[in-house]
C-alpha cells in the first residue's frame, strides 16, 4: 500500500465518492482493479459476438443485420 502512496497524487470522484490514491491507497487499487476486469470480460464477450457473426468484417454486419430484418 506504502507504494501506491508514494504514486503521484491522482484523486478524482466517481459515483460522488472521492478516489484517491494517497488517502485510501486499498480503494484506489480496488477501483482500478474493477475497471481492468469490465474492459478485459467486454472486450472477450465482443471478440466472440465478432466471431459468432462470422469475422469482423462487413460481411458479417451485413449477415447480422439481415437476420434481424427477416
């Protein structure tokens, strides 16, 4: 915890709480953590929505699309 004390001072509000590095170095982790852990699982669940529709490219929006409109 001494560690991220020692970060530059970065404090900012989220949700109306402050976030602080240097006075609550544990919630500071704890929200990084969290938000590290929302891009990762987004990220996997877009990779394979990309893949159950057939690529990324136009051909699988247009696929997609097509489904939806029938």
């Amino acid at each position: 915890m001494e560690k991220v004390r020692e970060l530059p001072l970065v404090s900012f509000s989220y949700g109306g709480q402050p976030v602080d590095n240097r006075l609550a170095p544990a919630d500071f982790i704890q929200f990084w953590l969290r938000k590290g852990a929302h891009v990762l699982l987004y990220g996997a669940l877009g990779m394979a929505m990309a893949a159950a529709l057939g690529g990324t490219g136009s051909g699988g929006r247009r696929r997609w699309m097509l489904q939806f409109r029938q």
